[in-house]
C-alpha cells in the first residue's frame, strides 16, 4: 500500500531557509571578491561599527569567546578585522573592522538587498509583508 507523502515540519523548513539564505549570502560576498567561509558570518553579525569586544560579541552571538576568538584570528588574518585597545579598560581589545572588512559588509548587504527583491518577486510585496510580520512574531521575545 502506497504511503501517504510525508509533511516536513515547520522546524525543518526554518532550518532550511536559515542554511540556504546563509550560504546565498556568503556566495554573494565570495562573489564580490571577499573570500570567508559561511561561519565568519557570526562575527560579521555581531561587530558594531565602532568595534566590539571579542565576549560581547561571543555573548551575542550564542557562542563561545573561544569559538569566536578562533572566528576573529581567520578574519584578522584575512585582513578583515584588527585588534586594538579599548580606550576605556587597558585590559581590553577592540576588534575593529578595517576598510577591507567594512567593504565586504557592503557586499553582504548589497546581496542580502538582491535576496530581499527575490523574495518580493517569488511572493509579490503582499506575501513579503506577510512573511515578514508572522517571523517578527515568531521571534517576539526570542519566539518558541
């Protein structure tokens, strides 16, 4: 007897979304000339313009200071980032972007806008609102 076809679950769509609109981004960013790996993206997510310290951004971005200090190191070496003292504790350091760093941002956004014009083509502006506004309640105070 045939088996009725198998419904994948709403977490293993997010799941998919999630890895796929990564790896589109990171292609994009490839693509414009900066090379990275898809999990350099947690610390291009999480440095603020004016720098980060390396556990705020660990801390953000769910993760341990080690995990991202590993992160930090491949990026520095890249050319990406710099590491500098924080004015404010001696103790400190600073991981600032350099211009190399702050250009291949630009190219992350530069993608992540061509992705969001996708997404408003394949669901028209309708379904984009739409979509849009039922993630932001799922993730209403950190959702499920």
């Amino acid at each position: 007897m045939p088996q009725p076809p198998k419904t994948v679950n709403t977490v293993a769509l997010l799941g998919r979304a999630h890895s796929l609109l990564g790896f589109r981004i990171v292609d994009g960013v490839v693509g414009a000339g900066f090379p990275q790996k898809p999990a350099h993206s947690a610390v291009f997510a999480q440095i603020a313009p004016n720098g980060s310290r390396l556990a705020d951004m660990a801390r953000r971005a769910n993760m341990s200071p080690q995990a991202m200090g590993e992160l930090v190191d491949g990026l520095e070496q890249l050319g990406y980032l710099v590491r500098r003292p924080d004015r404010t504790d001696r103790r400190a350091k600073l991981i600032i972007l350099t211009r190399k760093g702050q250009a291949c941002i630009a190219a992350g956004i530069a993608t992540i806008d061509g992705i969001e014009q996708q997404l408003t083509d394949r669901l028209g502006e309708r379904g984009h609102r739409q979509l849009r506004r039922l993630l932001t309640k799922l993730l209403d105070n950190d959702g499920v």
